[in-house]
C-alpha cells in the first residue's frame, strides 16, 4: 500500500514538473531544431540543454524520466501495431482509432489494461468486418472473461468464433445457444448468462487496486510522452 501512495505520489509531482521545467526543456529543443545551422551546432546546442537540465532535474528525476519514457515509448509501439492490424482488415478510419480510445479508457474502469483491450480489439475483428459488431464481441467477452477468469484474449476468441457460429467454447463454458445460432443472436445469449460481470469485478477490492494500478501506468505514460515529444525533436534536428 505505502508502495502504491509513493507511486501516485511521484506520479503526480512529475506531472507537475513536466508542466514547468519540461516545457521550457521542450520549448528550447523546438529552437534547436529551427534554427541551428549544421549537426554540430545543434550537437553543441543540445549538450547545453542537457547539461542544463541534468543540473535542474536531479539525478532522481532523470531516472523516472527515462521510465517514464520508456512506457510511452511502449505505449505508442502498442498502438501502433494495432493501428497496422486495422489497417490491414480496412478498419482504421479517424472516427474508429477515436473509438479504441474510448474503448480503452472504459476498459480502465472495468480493470483492464490498455494492452488488453487492443489485443482484445485486434482479436475481435478477426471474426467480423463491421468495426460496431467489433465492439459488441469485446464487451460481451470482457464480462465472460470475469465471469470465467481467463484472459480477455482467449475470451474474445471464443466470443468472436461463436459469433460466427462455432459456439463449443461457449457450450464448455456452460453457456447453451440454439442449434445454428450465430452473431447478435449467440451475443446476445451470453450477455444474458454473464451480463455485468466486468462492472462487478471492477467494484470488488481486487477490481479497485487492479484499476487504481492502471490509473498509475496511464499516467507514467502521459508524463512520458511529454519527454517523448521532446526526445522526438532532438532527432528531428
């Protein structure tokens, strides 16, 4: 627990430091990348500024810097490959990545990680080209994978493979459809069976801890991509 309060505790005061002393940093990395004239100038340029904010920052702070980098770095490589996978199956339009998004941010509040809504996601429209029905197999196979405790993944693929009418992952796990039942109709059979159990897990203490935890990360990551966009203008000068 005191682990926990530490972590939200730092979380918050790099949040506040990023706030200030990182937007000057960001602030001068932009005027290095406009107007040094040659590699050498912006090398020398850049030593300074790090020179600089090696002696503002403290040693402390550089070091969650650089972990907070690397889970935004993380994160972005995360999106990324589920942005390839939509693209691939033709689904990556604005208004979906807007949706994954959202989607992520409602899985935090049912206690799942980000990572396991994209793998979720990705596994989902596997079974489906419609982006809409996409989503309908995710939600249902959150509340199967509380109801069952196995992972969103596998959830998803069982949700996603009775959708299409193979309903014997859903039969194993005591969930009994029609004969030839498929799509809304087999979702519509489990929501029935397990329906709120994602929201009744995240109520639970073990839910809360798991949600405050993501909490935590999704803000690591935020302050992290703050260093991220001014590590990105250094290599761009």
């Amino acid at each position: 627990m005191a682990g926990s309060s530490a972590q939200v505790t730092f979380a918050f005061l790099a949040k506040d430091l990023a706030s200030g002393t990182i937007k000057g940093i960001s602030k001068s990395f932009k005027n290095l990348k406009e107007n040094a004239k040659n590699l050498g100038g912006a090398l020398k340029t850049g030593l300074k500024i790090g020179v600089g904010a090696i002696a503002a920052l403290g040693a402390g702070a550089i070091a969650a810097a650089v972990d907070f980098t690397r889970s935004a770095i993380s994160d972005e490589a995360a999106n990324n490959r589920l942005i390839s996978v939509l693209k691939q199956r033709k689904l990556a339009s604005e208004a979906n990545l807007k949706v994954v998004d959202q989607l992520i941010a409602k899985g935090a509040e049912l206690a799942f990680t980000d990572d396991e809504v994209r793998a979720g996601l990705a596994t989902a429209t596997q079974f489906t080209k419609k982006f809409t029905d996409a989503q309908k197999i995710l939600t249902v196979a959150q509340d199967l994978a509380r109801a069952k405790n196995i992972s969103l993944e596998e959830a998803t693929s069982i949700v996603g493979k009775a959708y299409q009418g193979n309903t014997r992952g859903l039969k194993a796990l005591g969930v009994e459809t029609k004969k030839g039942a498929k799509g809304l109709a087999v979702l519509t059979a489990v929501s029935a069976k397990f329906g709120k159990s994602a929201a009744a897990y995240a109520e639970t203490t073990e839910g809360k801890f798991a949600a405050l935890k993501i909490a935590i990360d999704e803000t690591r990551e935020a302050v992290g991509y703050v260093f991220l966009n001014a590590l990105k203008r250094v290599f761009g000068a």
